[in-house]
C-alpha cells in the first residue's frame, strides 16, 4: 500500500492563536504613533505661516523703536525739540538751488590736508546754476582720459541741488601740464578736495571732505637778509615756505638772484595772499607786491631798490607760481620787470638753495663757450627767450640736447636733458622761461650739471653776455589804474604796525 505524500493537517488550537494576537497589537501601536506624527506636523503647517509673519513683525517694530526713539536725528524727542528752537526739517530741504543740506548728525573729524604744493597752473572756475559737470571741464580743457575720470570721482560729491552760486572748481596743473588735483567747494566751510592717485597704469581721484573754513588773508611780510644764500632761511624764519621763496624769485628773475646778489642787512618786503582750512595753511593765492631794499643801494648794477607789483587785472590765482611770472609784474610807473633775454636756464621752484647761490663756471677752451649750472637731477630746464624748439635724433634712456631758436639769428642749447616734458614735439613754439626738459641723471660719480651753449649768427658767444632789451610796459591807457593800484600796494608795504591787511573774503582794506 502506497503512503500519501503529504502530511495530514493539524488544527491550531489555543497557544498557537496568542503570537499572532501580539503582532496585531504591536501593528496597531506603530500605526497611531504614525498618525500622530502627521497630525503635529499639518498642525506645524498650519502655524509656520503665522509665526514666521509675527517675527517679521516684531523685528519691524523693533526697529521702528530704534529710530522713533533712540536714533540720533531721526528720534521724536529730538525732531520735537528742533521744532521748539525753530529748526524744522523742512529748512534743510529748502533754500536756494546749489544750496547744500546741513547735516543733523555730528560730523566725522575730517581728514587733515597738508599744504598744497605750488603747482604752476593753477585755474579757478566759478560755477553758474545753468552749468553742467560736461560743460565745466571742457572749458577747462580737461584730457579725455582724465574727464571720465574726474567725473566718475565727482559723482558721489556733488551738489544733488546742482551748481550754485559761490561754488567753484580749482585745478591743479603740474610742469608737464597733467591735472594733480581738483578742488571743488561748496561753501566756505564745505569742500572737497580730489587728488589724482596713480594705480599701476591708471589714475585715478579719491575725494577727500573738508569742513573746516576756509580763511582768505592778505598778508604783509618783511624779512631780513644775514648774508648771501639766505633767503630760503629768511623765509622760514618769517613761518613761510620754501615755495614763497621760489616765487619771490622767479618774479625778479631776469633782475637780480635773490641767492648769490644779497648781503647782510638787506631787506624783502611782501603782499601775498594766502588761504587757511581752519588754523592750517592750505596756500598760497597771488603774490601782489615785492620791494627788495639793499642795505647799501647804489644807482646802478646789482644793488639797487627793486619794486615789482602784480598787474592785478587777468592775473591768475597763483600769480607769482608759474615760469615765466615776472611778465605780470611792473615798476612803479609801469615799466615791465621782464626782459627779452632772462639768462636763468633752471626753474628754482624745483632747485636747491646751494645750487642757486652757485655761479654758473664759463668754459672757453678751443672758441667754445659753455655756461655749465650746477644742478640736481630732474631739476626743470627753461628756456631762457621764447623761440622755436629743435630736436635732433634721440636714443631712448639717452641724454639729449635741446636748442632753441630764437629771434634775430640766436640759437641756444640745452642738455645734458635726461628727459623732455611731456608733449614737447619738434618745431614747436615756447614761450620764455617754459619748462622744456629735466636735468639728466649723472652717470658714474659725475656730478649732475646743465651746459647752456649760444651762438649768434652761427658764431659761438658768451651766452653771460647776451644782450636783452625791457619787454614792453603798461599800455599808457591803462597806466594811471596801474599807478593807482601800485601806490595803494606800496603804501601796505611800508605799514610796519600791520601783518594782516585784510581776512575771510579777501578784499583788502
């Protein structure tokens, strides 16, 4: 007999029913633990929303506090009590076109600006309310280049009212006609002051405020001579600069050397303007009237009196900086100052005392005459007549020779020139004492020098005895204004018992 294959089936009875019971429970324990979870989480969703707009909220009034309440300026304590002393917020906002706003909060301690150097160019444009910033530097001739740059700068500073009146823009020219820095100032206690910074190979301005007032002055100095080679030390013992200095000779330039000609016991007398940010010296302004008086005059030669007055009408605003200054400046009955020939090739707004004071050394061997300068290098080189500029081939890192030609038949030269001024070209037409080059940088252990050479009508001259006649005078229409101006001048020279002849604002009493 054949046995089934398959077991028989057995009933589960009792014990056998509990696990699976068991595993019920624990299935149905998971599941409401789950549900539960989703229930705090739609409750999460339903109250996010409410919460997160109720942070906002708090933080907005938070906020709000802060400034109705606690800000400086803008609280309600202090908006109420310039509304008690008459000061509304609405003042700030009105006013003239250009006026600036006066600001609620106190300001910043402004950065301390040195005293300018005494660039030749100086140009001062008043500002008008139909100007535009476009309109301004192309008056001024600005370069493409520099005027986006100049206006890129000026964007964040200028007047949102626009130009107004008493408002101006300054430039600042260096000897090779490049603008340094720009001045543009609102009121007399608020400016701004750009300087050109030069970043790898561009520039750019960076505006730096001024708050402080601005203090114009004319002043009246006397200085005393203690020997040759002082006036440099006599400036600085009257609390002046340097460049005061350089300007008081360059104006007597083609008349005496205030370096090598002076004595003990000589005298300078001076009316020069000057301007102050506050309590510091900012610069200078025109240079009004020099008198030079030598302690033992004589009617001839070197040591005599010397007056020079600014012929006041177009003269710049550094009258008395640029080469050149003392065609502005006349006698006392209005005979000119400056001379056809002016036989000083150094600009000494740039040399030293020790190198101004030092004669030139003549060198006549073979028929050649050479004026040989002790100079520094970099020292600027003028021409000494106007004339026309001859450039031969030039070798790159090579000192040159400059020449000049002039009229009837005058030829002088000029080098060692280690590097020309900036757009200097051949054929060009300069003007006396022009800046024309820098004296080269000496090569081993010579001594940096200038070599002036002449020649007259193709013959080799002594160019120390050149001979120069009086440039033109005051026109005999305009003479009596200008006898006029300069007695008044005069008169404020000889006042010893005055040092300020006039303050803030500049007219002189």
């Amino acid at each position: 007999m054949l046995r089934s294959r398959h077991k028989p089936a057995r009933l589960s009875l009792g014990s056998r029913s509990r696990p699976r019971s068991a595993r019920s429970q624990q299935l149905f324990g998971a599941v409401g633990l789950r549900s539960e979870r989703r229930s705090g989480q739609k409750l999460w969703q339903k109250l996010r929303a409410p919460l997160q707009i109720l942070g906002a909220l708090a933080v907005l009034l938070v906020i709000n506090l802060y400034v109705l309440y606690y800000r400086h300026g803008t609280s309600l304590p202090a908006l109420l009590r310039q509304a008690e002393t008459g000061r509304a917020l609405s003042a700030r906002l009105s006013g003239p076109v250009g006026t600036p706003p006066q600001p609620t909060r106190p300001l910043r301690k402004p950065k301390v600006l040195p005293p300018l150097p005494d660039y030749p160019r100086v140009v001062e444009q008043p500002l008008h309310v139909s100007d535009s910033l476009g309109d301004v530097l192309n008056k001024v001739a600005v370069p493409a280049r520099q005027k986006s740059e100049l206006a890129t700068a000026l964007q964040g500073v200028l007047d949102p009212g626009g130009f107004g009146p008493g408002q101006s823009l300054t430039f600042f020219y260096d000897h090779d006609e490049r603008l340094q820095a720009v001045d543009y100032r609102l009121t007399d206690s608020l400016a701004y002051h750009l300087e050109r910074v030069q970043t790898g190979s561009a520039d750019r301005f960076v505006p730096v405020k001024q708050t402080q007032p601005l203090v114009r002055s004319t002043l009246r100095l006397e200085l005393g001579f203690e020997g040759k080679n002082d006036l440099q030390a006599a400036m600085l013992r009257a609390g002046e600069t340097p460049a005061l200095a350089a300007r008081v000779y360059e104006v007597l330039a083609c008349e005496l050397n205030l370096y090598s000609d002076t004595q003990a016991g000589d005298k300078l007398r001076l009316l020069v303007e000057k301007q102050h940010l506050g309590d510091r010296f900012y610069r200078y302004g025109r240079l009004l009237a020099v008198e030079y008086l030598p302690a033992t005059a004589t009617t001839g030669g070197r040591n005599r009196r010397l007056r020079a007055f600014l012929r006041s009408e177009g003269s710049p605003v550094n009258a008395g900086a640029a080469p050149g200054a003392s065609a502005l400046y006349f006698g006392d009955s209005g005979d000119s100052l400056s001379r056809s020939i002016c036989r000083a090739p150094l600009l000494w707004s740039r040399a030293n005392r020790t190198t101004l004071a030092s004669a030139p050394q003549l060198q006549g061997e073979k028929g050649r005459y050479v004026l040989d300068y002790p100079a520094e290098a970099t020292v600027p080189v003028v021409a000494i007549a106007a004339g026309k500029v001859k450039l031969g081939p030039s070798r790159p890192g090579k000192p040159q020779t400059v020449v000049v030609q002039h009229a009837g038949g005058l030829e002088t030269s000029y080098g060692p020139i280690g590097r020309l001024v900036r757009g200097l070209v051949d054929g060009q037409i300069v003007k006396q004492r022009q800046v024309i080059g820098y004296v080269a940088t000496p090569a081993g252990r010579d001594a940096a020098h200038l070599r002036l050479q002449a020649r007259l009508s193709g013959r080799v001259v002594d160019p120390g005895k050149l001979k120069s006649t009086r440039e033109p005078g005051i026109p005999d229409a305009e003479r009596a204004a200008f006898v006029a101006q300069s007695s008044d001048w005069a008169e404020k020279l000889a006042r010893s018992d005055e040092a300020v002849i006039a303050t803030r604002g500049g007219e002189s009493r």
